[in-house]
C-alpha cells in the first residue's frame, strides 16, 4: 500500500496538511465564524426576546379578558337583582290597584242592589195598589156592590202574603 | 505488494503515453507535482496537497460566500452554512456541555476538513485524490486533537489532568494496574482515530477501483460485448452512495470523537 511507504509519503503530506490546515483554521474559518456565530446568536436573543414579550401580552390579554369576564357577571347580577326588586314591586302596586277597583267596585254593586231592592220595593207597592183597584172594579162588575177599598186591600194583602 | 509494482509500473508506461489498466491502489499513489525541500524533509506541492488545497478552497468559497452579508434571516448560502455549524454547536453543547462552544471552532474546521476531502474523492473522471486515505494525513489530524486535548487538559487542571486516568474508590495496587490501562487506552486515541478515518476511507476506494475493474473486463467479454459489465456497474453505482454515506458518517465520527476527548479534557469525565 502506497500509504504505508512512510520514506516518501509521509512528511510532505504532513507539511502541507499544517500549512493548509493554519489556513483554513486561520484565514477562513476564524475570519468567518465569529461573524456568523454573532448573527446566530442576536437571532436566538431576539427570539427569546420575542417570545418573552408575547408571553407577557398573552398575560396581560388573560388578565384583561379575566376582567371583563368578571365585569359582565357583576353587572348580569345586578341586572338580576334590579329586575326583581322591579317585579316586586310592580306586583306591589298592581295589587294596590287591583284592591282599589275591586273597592270602588263592590261600592258600586252595593249601590246597584239598594237601588234594585229599592225599585221592586216600589214596585210591590204599585202591584199591591193596582191589584186591589183591579180586585175592586172586579168585584163591583160581578156583583155591583163596591166592596171598598180598605176590604180590598186587606184581600190583596192576605194573598200577596200567602205569595210572598 | 506485486500490486504496488504493477502501479509504479503503470506510472513508468503512462510517461511513455503508454495505456494499461490501474490496479486497486494505484489511485493512493502519491504523485509528485513540484518538488520541495524545507530545511532538510521533503516537503513537495503532491496530489494529496493539491486535493487538500482545493477542499479548503471549496470550504473557502462555502465560507465566504455564506457569511459574506450575516443577516437574522439567512439566505441559502447562510443558511446551509449555519446548519453545519449549529450541527457542530450542538454535539459539542451534548457531549461537552456549555464550556464546548469555545471549541466549536476548531471541531467544525476538522469536520468540514474530513468531510470535503472525502467527498471531493468521490468525484468520478477528474482524478480525484482522497487526502483522508492516507494515514499521514489522519494521523496528522488525530494528533492535532490529541494536542488540543492534553493542552487543554493541563491548562484547565493542571497535574490534576492525571486524575483522569486514576479509578475512584479502589486500593493502590488495583488503581495502579488500572492507571496503566487508562494511559495505554488514551495515547492509543490519535492512531484508532487516526485508523479509522484511513482505514474506511481506503477499503471503500479499493472496492470502487475493483469493481470497476470487473465492469471493464467482465463488459469486454468477446462473445457478448457490455453485457456482463451491467451488473458490476450496478454494484458500483450502489457503492457509491454507500460510499458518500460512509464520507458523511466517518467526518461525523472524526469530529465526534474529537469533542468525547475534549469533554475528558474539559470535565475530567
């Protein structure tokens, strides 16, 4: 195997192998690296930074929606209680009405029925009257004799009684 | 050996314009481009030079193009650039913790180095060498992170680094049998990494290299011409994502391995 021919192989292979390798090492890889390691590493800053601040508003968006939540249900339970103190006392007051009407009301009917009691009163009076008057001239065409009023008054009273 | 003949032999009738058939090693001949003499060892611009040169020039372009203009949100280029490099980035975070990213660095020079040289000896037609192939040339890596380590190891713990090798909680005579082991085991490190690179690296191009050579004689077959060279040129095709697979796994091997030995270094286990 020619590598193993170390006499002529192995030191100018060594030779050039330090010398190249002094200029890559040296001449290209310490010229560019630095440069991009600095760029790599603003970029992994700038994404930590990034994420960090989003971290920060998504809290703060938590926190503000966490608010609102707690805003809205306050005002739901207040909304709630003002609506039936509301009712109440609407309920309250309709009752009030509806007693007064029902007052006024069962007035009236007490009027109403004095009034009715009242006419059919008068009006037994008239009946009591006409049916002697027409007992009487009954009575004075059947037999030509008047009986008289007061007779046929008390008739009329006696029947109406026994009626009524 | 008679294989190595026949190469060099090669060699000498390509000079001549001569044609003949290469054999499975002939590709990890070493070919002198200009010769070179520094203070004594040879030190000439080879094959193996050339094609560590042009990896680093693509690693170069990858580069400089890809960090050209860095912005927050990368283009391609940036992009593909930073996906290797966070690649590296996080083995060194797992396996060394937060002291790693220092070395990141010099793990991610290693890994594309390993990586670009042994994709660029996948390259069909061009002549392509693998540097990685070659045991000098791992085994100058190896050592590399090997020196790293101990550097690091002393320089962060001082004479304390030897407790690394020292078992917790055993009687003298054990712990000393066990010491032995583990500083055996630890300067054993550079050669198994060094081995593995090249070993794997090698084995895959010898099987390329045969199996073409069956397509060649298998397809020349008299009688019926191509048709018995389709079966090896599927296995080749085969081979060869196996083998692309294999560039990718053995560079993340490397630089895997290169940060488990620096966690030792860093946090003494």
């Amino acid at each position: 195997m020619p590598q193993f021919d170390f006499a002529n192989v192995f030191w100018p292979q060594l030779f050039w192998l330090t010398a190249l390798f002094a200029v890559l090492y040296f001449g290209i890889i310490r010229t560019t690296l630095p440069r991009l390691s600095k760029v790599m590493d603003e970029r992994e800053d700038r994404i930590t930074a990034d994420l960090a601040s989003a971290r920060e508003a998504k809290e703060m968006s938590d926190r503000v929606a966490e608010e609102y939540q707690a805003e809205i249900n306050r005002s739901r339970e207040e909304a709630r209680g003002k609506l039936a103190a509301a009712k109440l006392e609407a309920a309250k007051a309709s009752k009030k009405r509806l007693a007064a009407a029902d007052k006024r009301l069962s007035a009236k009917v007490a009027e109403a029925e004095q009034q009715i009691s009242a006419a059919r009163n008068a009006a037994n009076a008239a009946l009591r009257d006409i049916a002697a008057e027409g007992a009487e001239a009954i009575v004075a065409r059947l037999t030509g004799d008047a009986p008289g009023r007061k007779a046929a008054l008390a008739r009329v009273d006696a029947i109406l009684g026994g009626v009524n | 050996m008679h294989r190595l003949g026949l190469a060099v032999n090669c060699q000498t009738i390509r000079k001549n314009k001569g044609f003949c058939m290469a054999g499975p090693m002939h590709q990890f001949e070493i070919a002198t481009l200009k010769p070179l003499e520094l203070a004594g060892y040879d030190a000439s611009f080879t094959n193996s030079s050339l094609w560590m040169a042009i990896a680093i020039g693509v690693i170069g372009v990858f580069m400089f193009v890809g960090t050209a203009r860095p912005q927050l949100v990368p283009g391609r280029w940036q992009a593909a650039v930073e996906y290797v490099y966070d690649f590296v980035r996080n083995m060194l975070d797992e396996n060394v913790g937060p002291e790693g990213r220092r070395y990141a660095p010099l793990i991610f020079a290693i890994f594309m180095f390993v990586l670009i040289c042994n994709l660029l000896g996948l390259l069909p037609w061009v002549g392509a060498f693998t540097p990685t192939s070659h045991i000098s040339v791992t085994l100058g890596l190896a050592f590399l992170v090997f020196t790293v380590v101990c550097i690091v190891g002393f320089w962060r713990h001082g004479l304390h680094f030897f407790s690394l090798f020292w078992p917790k909680d055993t009687n003298i005579a054990l712990g000393l049998f066990v010491f032995l082991i583990e500083v055996l085991s630890f300067l054993s490190r550079p050669f198994t990494l060094a081995i593995r690179l090249f070993a794997n690296m090698t084995a895959g191009h010898v099987l390329l290299k045969v199996f073409g050579t069956f397509v060649v004689t298998l397809g020349s077959f008299g009688a019926l011409p191509y048709v018995f060279g389709v079966l090896p040129l599927a296995v080749n095709v085969a081979l060869t994502a196996l083998e692309l697979l294999i560039a990718v796994v053995q560079a993340y091997v490397f630089a895997l391995l290169a940060s488990l030995y620096l966690n030792d270094a860093v946090n003494l286990h």
